[in-house]
C-alpha cells in the first residue's frame, strides 16, 4: 500500500480561537492475492473549522469527501466498483478539568 497526505491547520489568536484544519489524501493499495477487484485507488479531503466560545467549551463542524476506484470488476457479476463518500459532522467538547472532557458528535 502506498498512502500520501498533506495537511494545513491555520489558527486565528483572537475572540473564540478559531481553528481550520484541511487535509487532502491519496491512496493505492493492491491485493496480495491476485484480485484486482480488491485493490482500489483512494482519492479525499476533509475540512473543519472549530470555534472556542469559553475556556470549557469548543464545537465543531466538518466536511469530508473520498472516492475509491477498484481495478477490476467483482468475479461473476462483471461490474467494477466506484464508491463515494459524502460525510457531514458537528461536535461539542465540555473540559471537565484537565484530565477530563466530554466530547458529543453527530455525523
């Protein structure tokens, strides 16, 4: 497997302490078993932004995109796969103290 990435996290020292984190991905690995149709091709980036409104509390919103494109069609059916994935997340983390957080996600 061959994996490649770059990333860029930009922080703004002002009200709320934004925070943007950008990432961008490529992938390929290939089946060790002589089947193409395990090996693919991955393609993504994600983005996210969080905010920090108090010293205990921070949320967060994110935007991921990846695409896998296999190399050969699944045996039998003829057909070679494509996936795409679209994911969309919120979150909230509550510092309880230093050694402790609570963190809520929706994805």
């Amino acid at each position: 497997m061959t994996a490649l990435s770059a990333s860029y996290r930009q922080v703004w020292l002002r009200r709320w302490q934004p925070v943007l984190n950008a990432t961008v991905f490529y992938g390929d690995e290939h089946n060790q078993e002589n089947r193409g149709d395990l090996g693919r091709s991955i393609v993504g980036a994600s983005v996210d932004v969080t905010v920090s409104p108090s010293a205990f509390w921070a949320v967060n919103v994110g935007l991921a995109y990846a695409q896998s494109d296999y190399d050969a069609p699944i045996p039998l059916l003829d057909v070679t796969r494509r996936d795409r994935n679209l994911g969309v997340s919120a979150g909230a983390v509550y510092l309880v103290n230093r050694n402790l957080s609570v963190r809520g996600e929706y994805r």
